[in-house]
C-alpha cells in the first residue's frame, strides 16, 4: 500500500526510526583505562608538537622573505659595482674628444658609480640586519609547553592548565550599554552578563 503526500508517493516503512541515547554512566570501572589515558595524551602530544612545529615554519617563512629581499639589494650593488669598471672605459672612450681631461672623466664616472653601489649596500645591509634567524614565538611557545609539562610531572596529581599564548587570548571589550564582551580568537563572542 503506497501513500501519496502531495505530489510525490511514499512507500510506508516497515519500522518507526528512532533516536537512540545512552545515559553517561557514573560506574567507575566505565572509566578510561591507563593505556588508553596514555595514549590519548601522546595523541595530544603529537598534535602539539606538530602546531608547534607549524608555528616555526610560518615564522622562519617570513624572515626569509626579508633576508631575500636584502640579498636582492646586495646582488643588485655587487652587479653595479662590476659594470662600474666597464663604464669607466666607456667612458673614457667618449669623453676623450670632450672638453674634459681624461682623468676628470675617470674620476666623475667611477665616482658616481661607486656611490650608486654604496647606496644600495648599504640598503641591502640594513634590510639584512632586520633579518631575526630565531623564530621567537615558536621558541616561546615551547618554553611555555616544557614548564607546563614539568608542572604536570611535577604534581602528577593536580591538572593545571596551561597559560595560554598571548597571541591566543581572548580580548575584552565593552557594549555601549556597559556590559563587557569577550571575543574569542576564533570569532565568538559572549556577553559576560547572564540574561
């Protein structure tokens, strides 16, 4: 026997569906094991190591973004500081007919081509000296991870969460009616006031 329901026609099911839950148990011998306790703090472990590892490639990614741009300036002035001494001959050649000595000409060209190369030695330098080969997030990160590890290890019987990273925090702020807000950093936000 088929129903029609509208325009579409449905055959009838043989079962009822129905939601199936099970109530927590508050039987002690239900609890996690040792072993599986363990190997869920290794999983969480491995995880960690891994944001961890994470972090210090984002971060060494953009110093090297700036150590290439200061090996470009330098290329650039080692380039220039080369065709230098092709200019002074070439300068030579036609400044010789000129009104100008000779000397005057070498001494002009290579001087003004040396500076140009100077300058932007000097640039590259200064880009490279901004370049910082630690990635001190990452560092910090991990520090905090190795005290919060020695603190469990420490006080095996007490669980006391980890300070959180300061790029992680949650930041505070207040509605126009008064009433404190947090964002978190994933783009929540909850009202610090119960309604």
């Amino acid at each position: 026997m088929h129903r029609t329901v509208g325009w579409q026609e449905q055959a009838p099911r043989a079962q009822p569906i129905t939601w199936r839950s099970e109530p927590m148990s508050t039987d002690p011998r239900q609890e996690r094991t040792l072993g599986q306790l363990v190997a869920a703090a290794t999983q969480d472990m491995s995880t960690l190591v891994r944001g961890e590892i994470a972090l210090a490639k984002a971060e060494v990614s953009g110093q090297l973004k700036k150590a290439g741009k200061g090996g470009g300036l330098l290329a650039a002035a080692a380039v220039l500081g080369f065709y230098a001494v092709y200019f002074v001959f070439t300068t030579l050649v036609e400044v010789l007919d000129i009104w100008l000595p000779r000397w005057a000409a070498w001494l002009i060209i290579t001087v003004l081509m040396l500076l140009v190369a100077g300058i932007l030695a000097m640039a590259g330098i200064r880009k490279m000296k901004t370049v910082e080969p630690t990635p001190k997030k990452a560092v910090a990160e991990a520090q905090q991870t190795v005290a919060a590890l020695k603190a469990a290890t420490a006080n095996p019987g007490t669980m006391a969460a980890a300070p959180r990273p300061e790029w992680d925090r949650p930041s505070t702020a207040t509605l126009p009616s008064g009433t404190p807000v947090t964002a978190a950093s994933d783009g929540t936000r909850s009202d610090t006031t119960n309604p």
